[in-house]
C-alpha cells in the first residue's frame, strides 16, 4: 500500500485535508476521475492551498452521502 493511501486511511488522526491521491483513495475512485469531476464542476467539494488541491475529509464525507446507491457518476464510473 503506497504511503498516500496509508494516510488517508488514518485523516481522521490527523489532518482533515486530503490530496487529490488520497481522496479518490477513500472514495474508491481513480485519481484520474476526482481530477476530471473536478474540471467540469462536479463531484465532492475541494479548497486550493496555494497551488495545491485538497479535499476536506467532511467534504468527501458529505459528497458521498449524497450519491444515490446504484447510479452512475457522469464519467462512466460506477457510485
């Protein structure tokens, strides 16, 4: 397991701010997907700090609660 995802699975430890990385980790998506939600507006909610994207962990949280089982995002990927 990489170290991204290592940290991911312990945000709620420490900080509540995840990378791109580590949140399509704890959605079960491909970074790849989170990046183009991101680009046409869509998916979870996320802040810039400085040059860099971050996710907050209620955020994704919150996203995902609001997905109704069984849909398909917009991208083709499986909810």
């Amino acid at each position: 397991m990489t170290d991204y995802n290592t940290r991911a699975m312990e945000a709620r430890k420490g900080s509540p701010f995840l990378s791109t990385q580590q949140a399509a980790f704890y959605l079960s998506l491909s970074a790849r997907t989170l990046e183009k939600m991101r680009f046409n507006g869509k998916g979870p909610r996320y802040r810039k700090h400085g040059r860099y994207v971050r996710y907050h962990i209620d955020d994704l949280d919150a996203w995902s609660e609001g997905r109704e089982p069984g849909t398909h995002s917009d991208d083709g990927e499986r909810a």
